[in-house]
C-alpha cells in the first residue's frame, strides 16, 4: 500500500523547528511550485493529482471550489483499488469546509472569536481522521488523506508559536501512527507553505515534501511527484 499525507499549509521552517521527525521521514525538502501564478489550494492539489498545471483550466471555471478531476486524469487510475479522503479536486467534501470560510469572514467581519473558527477546523480535523485510518484497514492499495488543519489554523494564529506547535505535533503523530504501520511508500506533502503576517499567516511560494526513502534531496516541482508515486 502507498500512502499520501497531504497536509495543506505545512510551512518547512516549523517542520524543522519543532523538529517534526515523522514528518520529516528519510528524505524531506521544499517543493517548487514557482510555475504557478498564484499558491492556490484547490489549483495545487488538483495540478499534483494531475501531473501536470491546471492552474488556467481551472480559474476558467464558474466556481473553483467546485472543481473535479475525473479519475482517469489523477494518478488514481494507474491503480486497481485507491481511497482518495476529502483530497480538493478530487474528492473535496465542500459542504464540510464552508463553515470554516465562512467563520473566517464572520471572524474579519468581528462576528466570530479565533476560539469558534478554531472549534469548527478541529471539528472537521477529527472527521478527516477517523475516516482516514478507517481507510488504512482496508485493502487498497494507494490510500490519500488530504488534512486542511495546518492551513485553517495558521491562517489565524501562525505568528502564535506555542499554538501552532500544537498544530504540528498533532500532525506528527498522525505520521508517526501512519510509519508504524504502513512498510511502504509514504508520501508527504503541502499545496504550499506560510509566511507570517503579524499573527496571521499567507500562502508562501513553495511547499513541503517528504519520503519514507534515503534519495538525493532536490526541490521538485510539486507536478513531478506524479512520476515518484508511480516509481
């Protein structure tokens, strides 16, 4: 079984300083996502699912959120049995993320406190969870769990340390779970980064990845992780 972690918003510097072992596996470093104009989420996963950049494909579009790769363009289809857990793009359950954007506004437009849109992100974090470790029982053989925690968090809190290490180590356990069951290829990443704005938190203009393999360390475009999937 291949295993996928994709978590949105990861930032390589808090990787390293919080020293995040498990995420960090055998082989970890920045993506290139440089060929993009902007570091959207649902263009970046889409485009990594994909091989390739649909970044025009998909602002095209009536509504970006609800875009949808069928499966015979994603690496999916080179598999006989795969579970893709709320990946955007892909698999995205919209109707879940929607309370969190929406606190998100509520919380500029002085409506919502940090504490209730924190609530709502680790409300739909537990969901996520249960479900994919449920999916690791199964007998599947590529498995991708997409978890939005890191992003929906920093976006708020990022230039809060001592929260956002919170954050991290809770991810790293999930990857510690996930290497000590799974003896494959377990595949690391994020759509991109976050730079800090006061205590808020941006996109930056790379990602991050890792292997549970001993490889030259590069910066790969996150479009070329396709071909490493299918190694």
């Amino acid at each position: 079984m291949i295993v996928i972690l994709g978590f949105d918003g990861l930032e390589y510097n808090y990787v390293k300083e919080f020293n995040c072992k498990n995420i960090m596996q055998e082989t970890f470093g920045k993506t290139d996502i440089s060929e993009f104009k902007e570091p959207r989420t649902i263009v970046l996963w889409s485009s990594f699912l994909a091989g390739k950049n649909l970044e025009d494909e998909i602002l095209g579009g009536s509504n970006l959120w609800d875009f949808r790769l069928d499966t015979n363009r994603t690496f999916f289809s080179k598999f006989k049995k795969y579970v893709a857990i709320d990946v955007p793009g892909f698999s995205f359950i919209k109707e879940r993320h929607e309370a969190e954007r929406k606190a998100l506004k509520d919380f500029f437009n002085q409506k919502c406190t940090v504490e209730e849109y924190d609530k709502i992100a680790f409300e739909n974090h537990r969901k996520v969870k249960q479900e994919f470790f449920e999916a690791l029982k199964g007998d599947y053989d590529i498995v991708m769990g997409y978890f939005g925690l890191a992003d929906v968090i920093g976006h708020l809190s990022f230039g809060i340390k001592p929260k956002m290490k919170l954050v991290y180590e809770e991810l790293d356990r999930i990857a510690a779970k996930v290497r000590e069951n799974i003896k494959d290829k377990i595949l690391i990443l994020s759509d991109h980064g976050m730079k800090p704005i006061g205590r808020f938190g941006d996109h930056s203009n790379y990602g991050f990845w890792s292997v549970n393999l001993h490889k030259d360390v590069f910066n790969p475009k996150l479009t070329q992780l396709f071909k490493l999937i299918l190694e």
